[in-house]
C-alpha cells in the first residue's frame, strides 16, 4: 500500500502494514490492520505473538479517535493521551486524510511505501510498511 | 412434528458425542498428573506452526507461520517466516528479537514483559503451564480425540493479558497441539502445532544470542 493513498480509494477496504513504535529505551513491533471506509477508520495493532497492542476507532467528520481497547503495560493516562494525538497523526499521513492533524511537532520521511511519523517531543516513532506476500489461508477454522 | 422432535433429539445427540464425557474430579486430577508427567519427560521438541489472530473488531483474521524449537530446561526459539521475518530466542536469562531492519537483547532482569512473553509461550508449548496452580486455575474437558485443559489466570500481570488459555493435548501421546489465547477484547490466537518432534537432537546453536 502506497502510505500516501487517499482515504477515497480505499474504502472498506483492510490494510495490513507492519508497525514498529520506538522510544527511547523501548521497541514496539507487530501488524496493524485497518479497515477504511467512508465515515471512520477501525483498527488493531498487535505483535507477532498476536497479543493486542492497541484497537481503535477513527471518526472521519469528527476527526476524533477514540482508543477502545490499549495493553495493559501501556494503559496509562499519560501514554493513552500521547497514543491517541500520534496515532491521530499517523492515519492522516497513512490514508490522506484531507485537513489532517498540523504537522508541528512531527517529522515525517517517507521511503517508497514505508512511513516514519516522529513525535519530536516525546522522541517517539512510528514505523510502517506494508506487508509484503501476504495472503488469506483457508485451511484454518471460522 | 415428529420428524422436528426427531431433529432435535439428533442434535442433541451430536452435540453430546462432540463434547466428550463428562469428567470426575478424581479423572481430571489423574488427567493432570499425566499431562504433567508427560512434559516433565520432555527432553527436546521442535514442530512447524500455524498462528491464527482472530480480530474482533474488524472480523477478520492473521495467519502467520513458522518454526520452533524447544530444549530443557528453559531455551526457546520461536521463529516466524511468513508473512514476515521474526525471530525470537530465549535462553534462559536473555530475549533476542529480530527481524529485517532491527535486532534487540533484552535482560529479562529488566524487562518484565519479554519475561512473561517468554515465560508464557514456553510453559504452554512444554504443557508444564498445568503445575503452576499460583499462575491459573486449571480445568479439563474431554473433546473427542484431544484433552482441553483451561487455564485462567489468577495473577493480576497475565489476567491484563489474557482472559484464558485453552491448551489442547492428543489423547495418544498426551502431546500439544492446540493453544487458544483468549483476550480481554475478545480477540483470539490460535497456534496449531504441526510436524511435531519430540526429545530428538536439537542444534544447541539455534538458541545462541547473536551479537
């Protein structure tokens, strides 16, 4: 996925990118998938393991985020609020979403399809890009 | 309305056949006692897998797979290969995690989460999760050809993380293979073991750290 997309030619369509968020003495790595359609934006973040990092909703019109579900060792008023504005940001650069989240703050660098949004301040960046060769099996159950 | 009462009758019928008998506290007991002897004699094992996230949010799913390699007492590598590379090992007291573009040592010393992770994915491969009565509260159920054996966490740290683990074990071999994690948000990751390989020789350098 080309991270620059607009949000109009994806809608109600999933998104599978591989996310990494670093600080300054942590490393967080895993999936994310998000499912684009016209009014919002749902989506999980998960590592590799598959246990849930964070799970969002994203409201188009409003453009509020609303943070449903967040791990326990990051569920902290103090990093929810940090998440949240990051986040925010990372969707309006991920699906161009027209009058996005003000850049002030942020640095962004964008290679090929991968995405870096750094929060200067809190030194803190998110990485993405999309997976490669991936595909649905059916030979698992549901 | 016979033919419905018939129906009914039938699937009731399957549906008990499906579950399995009804299991006494003494058989659930000696169900343990050989699930535990049963890893306590597990030297080595080494199994491809299949990792199936469920989202349920977005009603969709992951599939992930790869490779792991177990060795006593506590060496772990769990190793992904599609849809990406990632590559965990833990010896003991330290975590390598890896992948394309970054590569990490933690001390499990320091980091308490790769400790659990760690902890978590050895002791329910290794089916040694059902001694540790402080960690969960364990039941058993017949399922057909499978022992289901859940766990509930009782510790604050793991209750955050899971709701449940369902562990499944072969009635042939008391072998693994099934674990069910069962989040709080209601999503689920299933890991299906496949290939499995028990106490045969494993290369003591799949579990070295690189530097």
């Amino acid at each position: 996925m080309n991270a620059a997309e607009p949000a109009d030619s994806c809608n109600g369509t999933l998104h599978r990118l591989a996310f990494r968020i670093e600080t300054v003495n942590a490393c967080v790595s895993g999936i994310f998938v998000a499912n684009v359609s016209d009014d919002r934006i749902d989506g999980c973040m998960f590592n590799e393991f598959g246990v849930s990092a964070v799970d969002f909703s994203y409201f188009m019109k409003k453009h509020k985020l609303k943070l449903l579900n967040v791990a326990g060792f990051l569920d902290k008023w103090y990093i929810r609020k940090v998440l949240k504005n990051d986040i925010t940001f990372c969707l309006h650069r991920l699906f161009g979403i027209p009058r996005g989240k003000s850049a002030k703050g942020y640095e962004v660098t964008q290679h090929g399809d991968s995405l870096t949004v750094t929060n200067r301040k809190r030194h803190i960046s998110y990485y993405f890009s999309p997976l490669e060769n991936y595909c649905v099996k059916d030979d698992t159950e549901e | 309305m016979k033919k419905i009462f018939t129906l009914i009758l039938f699937s009731i019928i399957c549906s008990l056949a499906s579950a399995g008998a009804t299991l006494s506290q003494q058989q659930k007991k000696d169900i343990i006692t050989k699930l535990n002897r049963s890893s306590a004699s597990l030297k080595s094992m080494s199994a491809s897998f299949s990792q199936t996230k469920y989202i349920s949010l977005l009603s969709d799913k992951m599939v992930s797979e790869g490779k792991m390699y177990y060795k006593q007492p506590n060496r772990l590598r769990w190793e992904y290969t599609a849809p990406y590379d990632y590559v965990f090992i833990f010896n003991g007291t330290k975590v390598y995690v890896g992948n394309k573009s970054r590569k990490d040592v933690i001390d499990t010393k320091s980091n308490k989460i790769f400790k659990e992770v760690a902890r978590i994915m050895m002791s329910t491969v290794t089916g040694t999760a059902l001694s540790g009565a402080d960690d969960f509260t364990v039941d058993v159920a017949d399922a057909g050809s499978l022992w289901r054996v859940t766990l509930v966490p009782k510790k604050k740290d793991m209750k955050r993380m899971f709701s449940r683990i369902m562990l499944s074990f072969r009635k042939t071999d008391n072998m693994i293979s099934e674990i069910d994690l069962y989040e709080k948000n209601n999503d689920r990751t299933n890991i299906r073991l496949k290939n499995l390989s028990v106490n045969k020789t494993v290369d003591e350098k799949l579990f070295t750290i690189p530097k």
